[in-house]
C-alpha cells in the first residue's frame, strides 16, 4: 500500500470513517488502560494493541474480520493486515484525527495507568 492508492478502494480500508474516539473504546468503558492505540481502518474502532493487557485491537478483528489497523499514535502512519500478518509503511490517508491528543500518555491514560504497569503486559 501506497499514498498513490489514497483513491483506489482496498478492501477492508474505508478512508472516510472517523476514528471512535481518542482511546480505546472497550478499556474506556471498563476504566481500563492501554500501551498503544490501533485503528480499525474499515469501521474506526479504536482498540489497544498487543502489548496492552486486554489486546482489544487484535479481538476486534477476531469478532468481525475487519483485516487492516493503523497505529493511532502520532507520528506514526503505518498499517498491519492480521490475515497476512505483514506491515505495510503507508497506505491511504484516513479521516481525521489520525492519531490520539498529542498529551495523552503512553500508557494511559495516566490516571488509570498502575505504577507496576510493566508487570501487566505482553
């Protein structure tokens, strides 16, 4: 995937779909935290990666199959496909915002972050 296929359709991948908001939608319900952010590029579910306790991200593709996420974190523009399991450097520019409030902490949100969070990840 490339900027140049910004107007081509990639299954999977809905540019116009805005992000669900800027942390991750099932540890913000739970009052859980994250490590990173994951974007899903079909449907905008924000989830947290793989890293984090409860790996939202990576269920959300397992509960719909929606094959494409983006890091929601900033400065950060690449993409993974969970079905080939590759990364991709680039690929089509998604509604704003692209990534989480630049003064939210990794992790976070601090509040909820536990001072032995190291001891919590994967």
């Amino acid at each position: 995937m490339t900027r140049e296929s910004d107007n081509a359709a990639i299954e999977g991948i809905d540019p116009a779909v805005p992000p669900s908001g800027p942390g991750c939608a099932e540890c913000e319900a739970a009052q859980g935290w994250w490590v990173h952010l994951r974007r899903c590029a079909q449907c905008g579910h924000v989830g947290c990666c793989d890293t984090s306790p409860e790996q939202h991200a990576s269920k959300h593709f397992a509960a719909t199959g929606h094959p494409f996420i983006q890091s929601f974190e900033p400065g950060e523009e690449w993409y993974f496909d969970f079905r080939s399991e590759e990364m991709f450097g680039e690929g089509p520019r998604l509604a704003p915002p692209e990534h989480h409030p630049r003064g939210q902490t990794v992790p976070g949100p601090r509040e909820r972050v536990p001072r032995d969070w190291q001891n919590h990840i994967h």
